[in-house]
C-alpha cells in the first residue's frame, strides 16, 4: 500500500457487487449492465484497453490484486494476433540459441506455471519429433539441434517442471517415428530426435478463459468498445453497438492492443511481422500425433512446423515476413509464403502436400518493437512496459506464453507510478476458470461428454451440459456433420463465454470458421441457437 494512494472521487462500484458478483458469466445482458453502471460512474483503478491474451492477463492481475478494473475491446476478445499464433507454450530454446538465458528461463517457468497450476486443462504436452532424413539437414545439424533439445531440459528441470509431463528429449527408430507422424518419408529414415513441449488446445480459449477469470474477480470487460483520445488518466470510450461515448478516468490506462498500439500512443514504433499458417485435414499427414519439425534449408534456428490441432486438423507454419504500413483487421497470406511453407514441409513427406490440399490459411502480426536493423526475425521477442510522455503505460512484445509475466509487469509498474493500493501479484497461484482448484472447474469426471469437450473446457464440462439441458438429446450433438463441436458448445459461448454474434461463436469461442466450408455448413445452427440464447 503506497501511503499517498488516493481513490479516484466517483469510484465504479464495479460487479463485486450486484447481479454478477463473483461470477465468471460473460453474456449480452452483462455487458449492457456493466456498461450503464460505468457510464453512470466513470471512474476506476485501472483501465485495459485491448482484450487480446496480454490486456485479458492485465486484467486479471489487477482485479486479483483488488483494484478496480475495467478492460475495454474494441471488436471481440482474441480478436486480434492472439488467435493467429501457433499455439505453443515454448519453454524458451530460441531464446537460448541467442544467448538470452534470462528470458528463456522466464519462458520455461511462464510453461511450467500454465501446464501445472493455471491452465492445466487447456495445455497438453507435445512431442515434437525432428526426422534424421538424408538432405534435410546440414552436416552437424543433428548434434546441434539434440544440443539444443538438452538444453531445453535443462531449462524444464530449472523450472521444475516434472520430466514426467514433459519427457526428455530421447531418440527414436524410423517404425516409432513413422507411427508418431504417419506422413513422413521413409526412405533413407534413420529415425528421429523427439522432445517435448506445450501445447494449447486453443489460444483464443486462454484469452476467452482469462476475461472471464477476472469477470469472477470484479473485471468488467466490455467487447465492442473502442478506446480513443487516450491518456495517462482518461479515455474516450464508444460503444460500437449504439453509437454512444462517454469519458472514463482512471488511475492508470495500459495500452495492450498489440500491433495496434501506436495508435492507441503515437509514441511507440512498432515493427510488425507477419506469420503464417497453412490448414490441412490430419488425414493428409495419416493423423500424426506429435508436431512434424523441419529445418528451414539454409539456416540453423529456423523451422517449419506441422502441428497436430483440434476438429481433425494440422496447421503447417510458420514464416517470418516484415509486414509494414496500415495494420489490416485480418492479415492475408501472400502466395508466396504459402510455396514457401508447402516446399519447406513436403521434403520431410512421403506424399507431398499441394495447393490443392489446403482447407485453411491464417496470418498474424507479430507486436514486435522496432529496435532498428536487421530481418524481422532477428528483433527480440522480450516485452517491454513503457511510459509514455501522455503517461499511457504500454505493454508491448512477448508472447502468449509470458502473457502472465507480462501482466506483472504492466500492473507492478501502474501501482508504482500512479500509487495506486494494491496487493501484490499472485496470479501464478491462481487457477483459470475449468482449472482445477478454480471454484468452476468440477473435479469428477463427466459421463457421456465427448473427450473433445473436457479438453476444450477441463472441469467445466459439466455446466457446459447443465445449460444446453433445456434441449434433451441436442447437447452432445455436433452443429454439423463431421464436426465435434457440440450444440451444447454454441448455447455456452452465448450464455457464458461473451459471444454476442455468429462471428464470434464461429471465429474465436470455437475455431470452426477457420476452414470457410465448415463455417457455411455449422452457420444456421449456430444462428438459430444464438437467437434462442439471446431471447431466453
Ligand atoms: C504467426 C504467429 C505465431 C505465434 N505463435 C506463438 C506461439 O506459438 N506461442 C506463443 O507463446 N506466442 C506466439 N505468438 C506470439 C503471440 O501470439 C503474441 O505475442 C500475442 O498474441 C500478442 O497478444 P496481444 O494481446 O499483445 O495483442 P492482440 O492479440 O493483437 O490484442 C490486441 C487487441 O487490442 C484491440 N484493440 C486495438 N485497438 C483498440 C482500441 N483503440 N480500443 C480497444 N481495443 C483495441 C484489438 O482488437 C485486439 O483484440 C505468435 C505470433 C504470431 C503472429
């Protein structure tokens, strides 16, 4: 408690009180509510503007810590580079490659916090599996890459993550490595190396699970409010949805929009880089169960992965291409980078992948600062909390995996600047919502809810199944042939999980519109369910 901390004059109330005390429900009717109650009170601890995996992570540090927190979103949460990623939780081995042990070994311990203490059920251990196959690595190459993998341990049992979840990195024969990727060549297969990392089942899921988790400690969050004319102390908030603004003031504003903070700050200088990521049906590859790495010929630290992912698919990515000039909604894949990605993969495949075999392409952009020089990928991936000369504090760079040091960070810093009361961090105590020891996660084991659902909702399965219960038979239902995502899925994104449209249901509560096809076929289902949900 700092002793010249003094509470703004017209403190919002916030939902630690009222109809949404302490719950993690985001919904339509919340958000009018919450939103009124804010109009009528404008005035806060802290406000977050950008409801991506950074500004979600802000917002529940600071709500944990007892300050009064509003986080504001222009379109919808994970709207923005936080859905696009590939979804890893790395332990840090790039980093170590370039000699940053300290940020590597903030990695590892970032992964050892998500996959054993806070988000357990949306993190699962990956294999990733490089091929010892003639041609596709350079003389040594092999020893350096298994120097590297030992290192990565080194970094695991530093943050003391149990060998037990991640396996050390161990050397496989050509049968093992085939039945673990089906797709790979065999011919001239001298096996391969196999180590582990971590995986999410979804990144805009940890975003959506982050939102929520501060809603349960008194956040508001308000998607499709936009933030303008910002300040050290206020900002201009505009509801998309009516039209209407008002000011709020706060203690402090942290700016975590990303690649779009230099618009939210004219003083921050970023230098956007894009990636991306082709889909394919898992069939292509036999179903592989372990992420496919291929060296990127002509270079020791870059790969091209082919990642196993949820709803049947794998994603092959990713590149690293300067991406200058207006920042787009959506980022697009060039052509280029698809020929690049499908050549890099296809030397390691049996049957080569072609145009003609992508279901999906995704881009994103990467908030890297401009520190000057060089290709994109040599810019450091570290955050960075700046004050600028307005008194916005920014929190810039990093990446999912460190969203919750980098929260720290950002809200250690508007406590001390702005003396603001506060207790201290203790989100790496603190589990998510459907994990275990969160007060929605359900320990016991749910009859009759496909596996698919515990490992999109972890112990929150269960009310998932209690809410699409008004329409027997239906909730374990898929919204479309061949798709498992289930009705009871859609009814939940509405009620609980903040989706106010189909785009919303379709792009981030479920990653279904990923491939356009199955966007089409589940869309009536899912609008007639959301209109119900609404209306009810
Ligand atoms: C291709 C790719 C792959 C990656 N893979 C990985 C990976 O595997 N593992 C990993 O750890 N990291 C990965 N990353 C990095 C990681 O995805 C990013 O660092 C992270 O998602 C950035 O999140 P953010 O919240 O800072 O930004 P964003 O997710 O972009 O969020 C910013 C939000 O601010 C909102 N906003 C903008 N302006 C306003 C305004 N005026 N008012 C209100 N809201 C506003 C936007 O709508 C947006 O939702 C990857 C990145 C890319 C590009």
């Amino acid at each position: 408690m700092t002793p010249n901390a003094r509470p703004p004059a017209q403190r919002y109330a916030g939902p630690t009180v009222g109809p949404f005390a302490g719950t993690t429900r985001l919904n339509a009717r919340r958000r009018t509510v919450e939103l009124e109650a804010l109009a009528g009170r404008p005035a806060v601890d802290l406000l977050v503007i950008g409801g991506g995996v950074t500004g979600a992570g802000v917002a529940l540090d600071a709500a944990a810590r007892g300050l009064r927190t509003v986080l504001v979103e222009a379109r919808d949460l994970a709207f923005g580079t936080s859905r696009w990623s590939s979804k890893l939780v790395h332990g840090g081995l790039r980093y170590l490659a370039s000699g940053r042990i300290g940020v590597a070994r903030e990695s590892a311990a970032e992964r050892g916090v998500l996959m054993t203490r806070t988000a357990p059920h949306l993190v699962r251990p990956l294999p990733q599996l490089v091929p010892l196959l003639p041609g596709l690595m350079r003389p040594g190459q092999a020893a350096l890459v298994r120097a590297g993998f030992l290192a990565g341990d080194a970094l695991r049992l530093g943050a003391g993550t149990p060998g037990t979840l991640l396996p050390r990195v161990r050397r496989v024969d050509a049968d093992r490595a085939r039945r673990l990727v089906p797709g790979l060549r065999a011919v001239g297969l001298a096996g391969a190396l196999v180590a582990h990392d971590g995986q999410l089942i979804d990144d805009a899921r940890l975003v959506v699970a982050l939102a929520r988790t501060a809603a349960h400690y008194g956040a508001t969050v308000l998607t499709r409010v936009r933030a303008g004319a910002v300040t050290g102390t206020s900002a201009r908030l505009t509801d998309a949805l009516t039209g209407q603004s008002f000011t709020v003031t706060a203690g402090a504003v942290v700016n975590a929009t990303g690649v779009w903070a230099g618009e939210v700050d004219p003083s921050i200088r970023l230098r956007p880089s894009r990636g991306t990521h082709l889909l394919f049906d898992a069939a292509a590859l036999g179903h592989p169960t372990a992420a496919l790495t291929v060296p990127v010929p002509g270079s020791t630290s870059r790969f091209v992965f082919a990642l196993p992912q949820q709803l049947g698919r794998v994603a092959v990515g990713l590149t690293d291409e300067d991406a200058p000039g207006p920042i787009p909604d959506e980022p697009v894949p060039t052509d280029a980078e698809t020929g690049f990605l499908l050549d890099t993969v296809n030397a390691a495949l049996h049957t080569a992948l072609t145009r003609a075999d992508v279901r999906g392409a995704y881009a994103g952009l990467r908030p890297l600062l401009d520190t000057g020089g060089g290709g994109t990928a040599d810019l450091s991936r570290e955050h960075a909390v700046l004050e600028s000369p307005s008194g916005v504090i920014t929190v810039v760079g990093g990446k999912l995996t460190t969203y919750r040091r980098m929260a720290e960070d950002a809200v250690d810093t508007a406590v001390r600047l702005r003396g603001l009361s506060a207790r201290a961090c203790w989100t790496a105590r603190l589990p998510l919502v459907g994990a275990p020891g969160h007060r929605d996660g359900h320990p016991l084991p749910v009859d009759g809810a496909p596996a698919s659902l515990l490992a999109r909702y972890g112990g929150e399965a269960r009310s998932v199944l209690a809410v699409a219960e008004a329409r027997p038979g239906a909730a374990c239902a898929p919204i479309a042939e061949g798709i498992d995502v289930t009705r009871a899925e859609i009814a939940y994104a509405v009620t609980h999980e903040g989706a106010l449209d189909v785009s919303d249901v379709l792009d981030r509560r479920t990653r279904i519109g990923l491939v356009a096809e199955d966007a089409e076929r589940a869309r009536p289902a899912v609008e007639e369910i959301l209109t119900d949900r609404q209306a009810g």
